[in-house]
C-alpha cells in the first residue's frame, strides 16, 4: 500500500533529475525500505507520504552538501528535529534537493552541483535558494517538500515554480539540524500543491523543541481544521506604495485580480503603509551577511568536509580550504559580513541595520491594527532567464524586495499560485500576517484555492513522464 | 566610502580567505557597489530607536529555554571523527600550529 505513492515518486526522481537537476541524492533504497516498515505499523498522519528534503537539512544515512564543495557528501550522524517529527508521522524521505550554496541566492545558480531547471521552461530560473524543493512539487515528482527561508528562499521560488510556499513564524519551526545561514531569520518552511497539505505537515513538525532555544512555547493547533469557514469579515491589508515601480505589469495586475476575488469572499480590503519597507533589502543584506560570516567560520577543514592540500601550516590550511571550497556568492558574503562587522564599521552599519529593523518590525504591528493579513506580490517577475543576473549580485539581491521583511520582522508568509503570465510562467502572491497566524493564512489560501483553483501543470511533470 | 583593492584584501584575511588577484578584482567593485546601496540607511534619522536584537517574537522571548542539568548521551569518539578529513588516533589531525 505505501510502496506504490514512494515508488511512483522515486521513478519520477530518477526519470526527471537529467532535465531538472532538482535532487542532489536520490535514495530509492532507504525509502522502499522504509515503505515496507510502515505495512503493518500504527499509522500516523503522515504515513506513506512521499517527501523531498532540501540539502541543508540534516537526514541521517544521507548527505548533506548545502549545496557546496566544502561539505560536499558530508553524513550527519544525527536527524535534524523536524525529520524527527516527520518520520514518527510515517513520512517517507526519498532524497535530498539541490539549493543554492549555503542557502544564498535567488535564482539556484549558486549551487556547486549545477542550476536547477524551471519545469516550466527549462531555460528558465526556478528561484533560489530552495529551488531543487520546490521544483520537485511543481513537476509532481512529490506532493511536499522542505526548505528554508531565510530572506524568503522558500516563498520566491513557490511562486516562480506554481506552488505554495510558507514561511511560519520565526520560532515556530526547529533549526536544530538546519545548517545555520543567518540564524536570527532562518526558519524551515514547506512547500506542497495544496494548502491542505501545508497544513498537515505543518502540525506535525513545528512546536517546542529543547535543542533550540529560540523555539517559542505556543500550542501547535491543528492547521488542517483551522481551514473551514469562510471569509466574511476578515480585513485584507493592501500596500499599495508597493505596487510600483519595478514591479512587472502582469504580476500587478495578477495580484490586483486576487483582492477582487477576496472582495467577492466577503473581505474587506484595507489600505495599509509599510513606510521602511524599501529599506529592507538593504537591513536585510547587513544582518544576513554579518550572521553568516560568523556562522560559516565553523567551515575550516578540520572536523568535517573538504581540506584543502598542501598546506604548510594551519592558517594557511584555514585560507586555503575556505577559497577552494566557498563558491563566489558565499566568499562575497561572507566579505561583506565580515567588513560591516569589522572595528570602526559596527556602528555604522550592523547597528544602524539593527534600528531600521525595529522600525520594520513597528510598521508591521501598526498595520496589524487594520488587518488580518497583508496581500502583495511574491516576487516582482515571473521566472527569470539562468544566466540573466549572475554577473550582477545586487540585481538578484533585489528579487527578494517583497519577501525579505517578512524574516526581518519575524512574522509567517505564505505564497501562493495566482495564475500565468502570457509567457506560461507562474505567478504568485504573498499573504504576510502577525506573529502565530499561520491558520489565518493557510484558511485565506485554501478559500482562494476553493474558487480559483490553480490547475494548470507544467511541461515537465511526473505524470507524463 | 571608496573601497579599495586593499580594504578588501584586509577583509579576506580577516574572513580567513586567501583570494587570488583576479577574484579580488571582481569583488572590489561589487562590494563597492552593494555597500553603497546599503548606506541609503543613513538617509534614516533612528536617534533613539532600539536596535531589534535576534528574530525573537515576544512569545519567544518569554519561552523559558532552560533544561534540567543533567547528562545525556552523546556523539562518542568515533561517530565524531568519522566524517573528519585527517582523523587520527582518536584526534583531529591538522598542519602545524607554530612555524
């Protein structure tokens, strides 16, 4: 009974991966024999469910690459907590995705084992940094996958693949066992074709954990029953300083579309202010940059990964192994992280970030006054050509303009597919809400869902492979 | 600020980076670049606003994180040596420390 979804997703894997890239290590073995454990055993809420795992999550018996040469088929001996949890659910593991090295960058490109493909159009983009996840819901290959957002690298390429992508609550999910990029805005998130199913496996992995501290003590409802009812009376915030420039028509006029549908629910729609959101690339790419340059000191050759050769002493062993294992876009960050925490420097950029980033989080708590929820584009243009923005970091720094103040400020967001562009490529919107409202989100999403069912399927999927 | 080709060598030391001249040329005016896209903050007035310190929500802040002080188990020797690139004699091997 449970062989034949796991069996179905690991040919799918095998079949697809020459044409998309999307998975890293595919593990036909574990999973078929995990299959076969859960025949006879009590069932869990999960059980039999196939489900891909990005490449900086830790699953014992697999690798864990983050996508770079310097750890390149490392083994964690240890399970990350949220594989805890979804194993005691009866989820069925059947490999992990490729990403971005480090978990940096919007586009996948920055991953040391080539670029995932966009099944919608393989010369295109399927946004970074959780690509290879969220490429594998949209082509069919699994039904949920995990990623994780740290300045919305779950949300950005939901919404350029065609799937839902959710970024809870800072605390809401463990970090324990996810490869730390910026940890004050790292959060696991999910990626699934329905909002019914962000939802279960949503209850199932978040919650209290004791590994890490920063996980907060707030009950875990159950989010699938928090999806019935309707809409009437909720209030929807509308940013319209947000939808202007450098915004791509069709995405606008998509998203514009979506507040009508919500009016037609019985939403009221409310104007709302993010006054220092134009500020949040540039907070953003401080604090992210000065968490990971200290994060990713631990990377040095000595307990774990690749070491460079012919070393004469350890510092230089240090240099030599951080510059032949780091891809360009990590040494860059890990620079940049490095100048704006250097003497003389702090002040001036670190704790200035620090300030406009309470100034971010105070503008969401006034505009929570309004509303419910917050409505706005995911990104600002559907997929992107591979190769169009490598050469020009802040260019693809500046994909992430939507997304971003959602890790800044703590708060959860949810994206979901709204349609195409005349160029075939999806196109999806972003609810933002208060701190804990994940049912309000996945409710809103699910009533969308309801009415405007996302249908379409890309070029390249399972089914007709 | 003009940041130059030195800055940016000092920082790679700094990072324990050894990059080579062509890298630090490309870096240089991209850093540049994003560092001066990043100073449009100081167009902000924050006299007085307190710097937001960790993601923490304020439900967050209010989780007790503390657990009893007790002895649990742990990697052992051998599982933490296992994925080392020099490992020896139940060591990290690693070049010499003082030349």
């Amino acid at each position: 009974m449970f062989r034949e979804p796991v069996e179905f997703s690991l040919n799918a894997a095998e079949k697809l991966n020459d044409t998309l890239n999307a998975f890293l290590q595919i593990d036909r073995e574990g999973a078929l024999r995990r299959a076969d454990e859960l025949e006879g055993s009590t069932r869990g809420s999960l059980s039999g469910l196939p489900v891909a795992i990005k490449d900086n999550i830790c699953v014992k018996g697999l690798q864990t690459s983050c996508g770079s040469k310097i750890l390149g088929a490392y083994h964690p001996p240890y399970n990350a907590t949220v594989i805890e949890r979804l194993y005691n659910a009866g989820a069925v593991i059947i490999g992990k995705t490729n990403c971005d090295e480090f978990a940096m960058g919007s586009s996948n490109e920055n991953s040391a084992f080539g670029p995932v493909r966009n099944p919608w159009d393989t010369s295109k983009v399927p946004g970074g940094s959780s690509g290879g996840s969220a490429a594998a819901v949209a082509s069919g290959i699994v039904p949920v996958a995990l990623g994780s957002d740290t300045g919305g690298s779950v949300r950005q390429p939901a919404s350029l693949c065609g799937v839902l992508g959710l970024k809870p609550t800072y605390g809401r999910n463990s970090r324990y066992g996810l490869v730390a990029f910026a940890s004050s805005l790292d959060q696991v998130g999910i990626f699934a074709r329905k909002a019914e199913d962000v939802a279960q496996v949503l209850s199932v992995i978040a919650g209290r954990d004791p590994h890490d501290a920063t996980t907060a003590d707030v009950p875990v409802p159950d989010y699938k029953k928090a999806l019935s009812g309707d809409l009437k009376g909720a209030r929807i915030g509308f940013p319209s300083a947000l939808f202007g420039k450098g915004l791509d028509s069709e995405v606008a006029a998509a998203v514009k579309e979506v507040v009508e549908v919500y009016k037609e629910l019985g939403v009221e729609i409310v104007e709302v202010e993010l006054a220092h959101a134009s500020y949040a690339i540039a907070v953003y790419y401080i604090i992210a940059t000065a968490e990971a340059s200290s994060n990713l000191a631990r990377f040095d050759g000595v307990r774990y990964g690749f070491r460079a050769e012919d070393a004469a002493e350890l510092r230089q062993m240090y240099r030599k192994t951080r510059e032949e294992g780091f891809g360009p876009e990590v040494k860059r960050r890990i620079m940049l992280g490095t100048y704006v925490l250097s003497a003389g420097y702090y002040d001036a950029y670190y704790r200035k970030a620090q300030q406009v980033r309470t100034l971010i989080k105070n503008d969401f708590t006034t505009a929570f006054k309004q509303c419910d929820a917050i409505i706005t584009p995911t990104a600002p243009t559907p997929a992107f050509a591979l190769g169009e923005k490598v050469d020009d970091p802040l260019a693809m720094y500046l994909n992430d303009i939507y997304t971003v103040t959602a890790n800044l400020a703590g708060i959860p967001g949810l994206s979901v597919p709204c349609g195409l562009s005349s160029g075939r490529l999806p196109i999806g919107f972003q609810l933002l809400g208060p701190y804990w409202s994940e049912p309000t989100l996945l409710k809103m999403a699910s009533e969308y869902e309801r009415v405007r069912p996302f249908t379409e399927r890309p070029k390249i999927n399972a089914e007709e492979s | 600020m003009p940041i130059s080709e030195n800055d940016i060598a000092k920082v790679a030391q700094l990072a324990h980076l050894e990059l080579p001249d062509d890298e630090l040329k490309v870096f240089v005016p991209q850093i540049t670049e994003i560092v001066s896209y990043v100073e449009q903050l100081n167009a902000l007035d924050t006299h007085g606003v307190e710097p937001a310190l960790g993601g923490l929500t304020p439900d967050g802040e209010k989780t007790d994180s503390s657990r009893a002080d007790e002895v649990q188990a742990c990697l052992g020797q051998r599982t933490a040596l296992a994925e080392a690139p020099a490992a020896a004699e139940g060591h990290f091997r690693v070049p010499k420390v003082l030349t």
